[in-house]
C-alpha cells in the first residue's frame, strides 16, 4: 500500500480508503449492500491488514448504523494507526424538524451521535455532506471551528459542493482565521472528468486533500456491465442507477481499457482505479465492498503500475470537449509558454 499526504494536513493516509456504504441495512441504503456486523468487521481487519489507514463514512448512511458498525469493527484497532472520517447534513430523522442541514444545532447534535455510534473521542476528518442554502456558510464555518478548538474534530472538509463555494468557505476561515477545509469529497472517474474544469485546479492552487468517491461510477466501470444495460445479478447499478454517467462514453472507455487490463493481468476495475491513482491530485480513492473478494480486487490497485502508453490511450479516450472559459483560458496561457525571441 503506498501512502499520500491529505492536503496541508501533514496526515499520510493510504491512497485506497476504506468506504463504508455497504454497510447496514436500514431502508434505503439495504441496497448499498446490507452488510452486517460479522461481515463489517471481516472487510475492516482485511483492509487494514492490507494496509489501508482511512476509512471513510457518514451519519446518514443506514441512518447512523454504518457508524455503529464501524465502531465495533474498528475497536480493537489501534487507534493512532487509522484515521477516521464521518459528515454531516442529511436528514437523520423524518419526524424532526431540525434533524438536517448545516445549522448549529444539528451539526453539533450529530457529531456527539457520531462520536457514540463510533466509540470514539474524536474524529480525525468531519466533512460537510454537501451545500446547505439556508444556512449562511458564516454559521456554518463557526460550528466546525469551534469543533476542531474543542478537540473533538481533528480536521474539517466538505462534499459535493461547487469551485465558488469551496472558494468562499476558505474566504471567510481565512478572515476571522477559523479552521480552513483541508479536503475536497469528489466524484471523479475516467470516464467523468467534469472536475477537472473548475475544481481540479482550485484543489491544486489551495492545496486541499482530493478524496474520490465512486470511482467505479456505481459498478459501471467493473467491467462486468454491457452496453446494452445487462449485469451482474444483483449489482447496484440494476437497481440504483447513480452516479450519472454518460453510458455511451463511459463504455468507450471501458473497451479501451479491457486490452490493458489483459496486457497487466489485471480486472478492468483495477486499471480504472490505477488511473485515479496516476493523478497526483488525488490522495486517496474510496473504495466499498460487499465481499473480500470484491475487495481484494480493489485493493490490488494500489499494486498496478500503468504505462504512459496506457495512460495516454485512457486520457485520449475519456478527454472532455472543450467548454468556455477553458479553451480561451489555454489560449491565453500560450502567450506566456516562452519567452519571445530576442531581436
């Protein structure tokens, strides 16, 4: 397992991190995977016997039982070994109605919940799980500070939101010298390059920790699916079509890939994932599971080295079209690419 330093934090973590959707069965997130506990605690140890030191999850995911789960698996850890990321904003309850979002009040509510469900006295990473509009960023960028001052969050980041709102939050932290976001929560695949227009270059310029989820885009990118919507009995993606991908595109990329993941002896997932991790923006990449083969597979693209062949090919293939401002921005940059010739 190789390791990468998560933005400005100073933390090495490992470049593959534990994702925990799959576990917990609790209404809709059954379809995630429904493990439980026995299961849990068997893709935890073998993660973390294979090297991984990240795990990743979030309250609402099967309503708070993800983290319970989590919890258990992790106890007889040691806990200076891993670390520990959870979020908050999703509804926790359908009957509070202030059980959601970013207020004050809820967010203090469920990070106490989440440190009990985790048995845990910190959080070592708390992210925001996306944009809330009704509650000013001020308030919102307060709370988190003055929960990394009460050591119980170690550092703070966010999910999901747009390059403005990234760029305001580190505005305002900056102005009343608050906790910054120190990560970025992204989907990112290489067959769904959207961040690269705006985002990619802000994460490099302010130097935040790029954590990508559902690198896999839901299973379409296994290899297992066909262009014609058939898979595996079961999957996810039969079921829950998400995240949105260009199914056209995406199986372009997915027929250039099959001739490289024969050349390396490798899964079509492993060199998916492989690409992700030839991105030296990237710190760590989520992966779930709902078996240790499943797993192992994942894992094992931490050991496979693409060629620049091979990246060139899966770069050709999966380049966005060029989009304004950006082309006239690479217009631009041409003028100061060399210096003129002297007369």
């Amino acid at each position: 397992m190789n390791y990468r330093l998560l933005g400005r934090t100073g933390l090495y973590v490992s470049e593959l991190c534990l994702g925990t959707m799959t576990f917990g069965d609790q209404g809709f997130w059954k379809v995630m995977g429904g493990l439980g506990q026995e299961a849990v605690t068997t893709l935890v140890k073998q993660a973390f016997d294979a090297g991984v030191n990240f795990i990743d999850t979030a309250n609402v995911y099967s309503m708070g039982l993800s983290e319970t789960l989590t919890g258990a698996a992790i106890k007889g850890l040691p806990r200076d070994e891993i670390v520990v990321a959870t979020k908050a904003y999703g509804p926790m309850s359908e009957t509070q109605i202030n059980g959601r979002g970013q207020s004050r009040y809820h967010l203090m509510n469920e990070l106490d919940a989440s440190l009990k469900r985790l048995q845990l006295d910190h959080i070592d990473l708390y992210q925001l799980h996306g944009y809330d509009p009704l509650t000013p960023l001020e308030e919102v960028l307060a709370t988190l500070n003055d929960m990394v001052r009460s050591g119980k969050v170690r550092h703070i980041g966010l999910c999901n939101m747009a390059a403005w709102q990234i760029m305001k939050g580190l505005a305002i932290s900056e102005k009343n010298r608050w906790a910054r976001f120190d990560t970025v929560q992204a989907y990112y695949t290489v067959a769904g390059r959207d961040l690269e227009r705006e985002l990619l270059p802000l994460i490099q310029d302010q130097q935040l920790g790029l954590m990508v989820w559902s690198p896999l885009a839901g299973g379409l990118l296994s290899g297992k699916f066909s262009a014609d919507g058939k898979g595996p009995e079961g999957a996810r993606r039969a079921s829950f079509d998400f995240p949105v991908v260009d199914k056209a595109r995406a199986f372009k990329v997915v027929d250039a890939m099959r001739p490289i993941a024969a050349r390396h002896q490798a899964s079509v997932a492993q060199v998916a994932l492989a690409w992700l991790l030839s991105r030296s923006q990237v710190s760590s990449v989520i992966v779930g599971a709902r078996t240790p083969e499943q797993l192992a597979d994942n894992l094992g693209a931490s050991a496979l080295a693409l060629t620049a062949e091979d990246l060139q090919a899966l770069d050709d293939v999966s380049k966005l079209p060029p989009e304004y401002p950006g082309w006239m921005l690479a217009m631009q940059g041409q003028y100061r690419a060399k210096p003129p010739a002297r007369p």
